[in-house]
C-alpha cells in the first residue's frame, strides 16, 4: 500500500513522523509539498496525526495512480491545487 500526503506547509520532519506511523522508510518526493510513503501500513494513527495537522492524505494500492483514476471527487479549498 502506497501513502500520499501534501500540504501547503508539509514539512520534511513531518513527513518522517508520518512514515515512522506507517511502517516505512521508503519516502519519494513527488513535488515540494507532497510525498509517497511506499510500502505503508493502513493504521488509524496515520489520520489522526494528519488531522490534527491539516495534511491531506490518500491510501493508494500499489501500482495504482491518480493519472489512472476516472472520476476524482472532492472539495476544492487546496486539497489536489497544490499538487
């Protein structure tokens, strides 16, 4: 399982927090705000480590990426803009 995160303020320490949550180490850069965490753990920690912090987040199956989705929903107040 793949972990996406982004925000406007992501910071790197924060991101190694949320990996650490995870159960992984193996963190790449997508761009300057956001990162995919590979090789993730689902766990309710991960939420609510992300919601106290105001980052937004997405389980992804492996293999699986935004480009290949048909039908993406969301509000739009910054949640995908900044990627």
């Amino acid at each position: 399982m793949n972990l996406v995160v982004q925000a406007p303020e992501l910071q790197k320490a924060q991101v190694g927090e949320i990996a650490r949550l995870a159960g992984t180490t193996r963190i790449e850069t997508v761009s300057d705000r956001a990162y995919r965490l590979r090789g993730a753990v689902r766990n309710d920690a991960v939420g609510g480590y992300c919601g106290q912090r105001r980052i937004d987040y997405a389980w992804m199956p492996e293999g699986r990426r935004f480009a290949g989705l048909k039908l993406l929903a969301m509000d739009m107040d910054s949640t995908l803009i900044t990627i």
